[in-house]
C-alpha cells in the first residue's frame, strides 16, 4: 500500500524558495515544520475555545434575564435593574464580546509565535511555484509508469491501521494538481484532473479541505474552451453563472462560446440526404 505513498509525500512536502545552487532540504524537515503548526493553532485554537466559553456563559446570562422579563415596568422599576441593562450595554457587551471578538492581538500573538519558530528551524514555507514544480513530476511519474488520473486519485497513499482507513487523494488535491496544470498550459492534463476532483468531490463527505464544485469549474469551462470542446465547455461555464449570475469571466466566456458556436453551425457542411 506504499509503493506511491513516498511520491505523495513529495507532493504534500514541497520546498519553497530554493534556488538550484543550494543544497536539497530533506523532507522530513517540512515535517517538522507542519508540527510547529499543529502545535500552535493548537494553543490558539484552546485559547478561543476558553473566549468561547466566556462569551457563551455571558449570553446564557442575558437570556435568562430576557427569558425572565415578564413585566417589564416592574423590573424596571427597580433602578438596579436599569444601571445593570445600561452597563452591560456600555460596559459587558463592548470589553466581554465586541472587543474579544474582533480584536487582532490573539490572531497576532499566534502569527508572531509561529513565524518565530519558523525562522529558527530555517525553513522557507512552500509556495504556488512549488505546487506547479511537483505538478511536473506528477505528469511525469504518471506517463512513465502508465497510470490513468483516475488509478492515480484513488491510489492509497498510506493505511491508518487503527481506523481502518485507507488515505487517498481529496477532491481538493485533484483541483489543486488540475489548477496547475491549468497555469503550465497544459490544457489535457488540467481537464483530466479536474474532472477527477469533480467526480471526487460528488462522493466524499465534507471535510476541512472541502472545495465547491464552482471553483472546479472556473479552470476546468475555459479549458475545455481551449481545447474546442464548446458544446461542454458551455454547459459547464453555464453551471457557473446558475451558481454566480454576476460571474464576470463566465459572463464573456457565455459570449464568446455562444459565438463559436453559432459560427460553427452557419459554416458547417449541408449534409444531401437521398430522396
């Protein structure tokens, strides 16, 4: 069940800002920077689960009070009552909620941290060009080994024995290889992939890496628009707008296909049939 599973470690531990001078970083050493952010969004996320907590026990409280209210004018009457309504106004739901929820200095604090850790380790994190370097290895690890996308996506990358689950590719791993594939022009590729991360993502549950099928479409329409497949290159730039009527590029593309198309039936051949 391994004999892909280093490849695709290859692909997931990409190396950022390299230049072919300098010495090839070892893998493992991307792993231990994905460690580093597993640590920290791991502190940052137990930090917003106890702001979480607060805010909720705050909001239990508020509903209570308004659960409560059954006569307004005598609760009023009581003047404590009325300071505590304008302070948790002025006061509670300003520092307890509004401020903890859109303040920075958490977000900052976790950035900083990792950056620190990341800077010691002497890592450059992997960028889009490295994404597209890995793409060409792919095209050609498929080509010489003779591999259908479809054998390819569904390969099993690793075993979780403890799960009994088998690892493969996600739809969003398709798009992203497909999307590459877009960018290197490498048109028959990209559809071939993204109609992979279609297929995909129409079985697989939702999942962190989770896509929409409308960002499959916005490569994979003006690709086979590139390839002269109009008839689908339409139905699919079609399902674009269906989802995002405003969509500007499939708004021309809608144009110009319809144009092709058009043009395509005024100038094709008249086919005699006998009497």
């Amino acid at each position: 069940m391994f004999h892909l599973s280093a490849f695709f470690f290859t692909l997931c531990l990409v190396i950022g800002n390299i230049n072919a001078e300098e010495e090839e970083t070892d893998p493992q050493r991307l792993l231990e920077l994905e460690k580093v952010f597993v640590e920290q969004l791991e502190a940052y996320m137990a930090k917003v689960d106890k702001i979480r907590a607060n805010i909720n026990r705050f909001l239990a409280y508020v509903d209570v009070v308004h659960d409560d209210l059954d006569d307004p004018e005598a609760y009023f009457g009581n003047p404590i009552n009325s300071f505590t309504t304008i302070s948790r106004l002025v006061n509670n739901w300003k520092r307890e909620v509004i401020d903890v929820i859109f303040t920075e200095s958490a977000v900052d604090e976790h950035h900083k941290q990792v950056a620190q850790e990341v800077v010691q380790m002497e890592i450059e994190h992997p960028t889009e060009n490295d994404l597209q370097a890995m793409t060409n290895d792919i095209l050609q690890y498929q080509g010489q080994n003779d591999l259908p996308t479809a054998e390819l996506a569904n390969d099993v990358l690793y075993s979780n024995n403890e799960d009994n689950q088998n690892i493969t590719l996600t739809a969003s791993d398709c798009y992203a290889i497909g999307r590459s594939c877009h960018k290197l022009e490498l048109s028959d590729f990209a559809v071939e992939w993204l109609m992979e991360a279609r297929s995909l993502l129409a079985r697989e549950p939702v999942t962190f890496a989770s896509i929409k099928d409308v960002q499959i479409l916005q490569y994979l329409a003006p690709t086979l628009q590139e390839l002269g497949n109009l008839k689908l290159a339409n139905i699919l730039n079609n399902e674009i707008l269906k989802a995002d009527p405003k969509h500007e590029e499939a708004l021309k593309a809608k144009v110009d296909i319809e144009n092709k198309l058009l043009l395509g039936r005024l100038t094709a051949p008249i086919v005699e049939t006998n009497q």
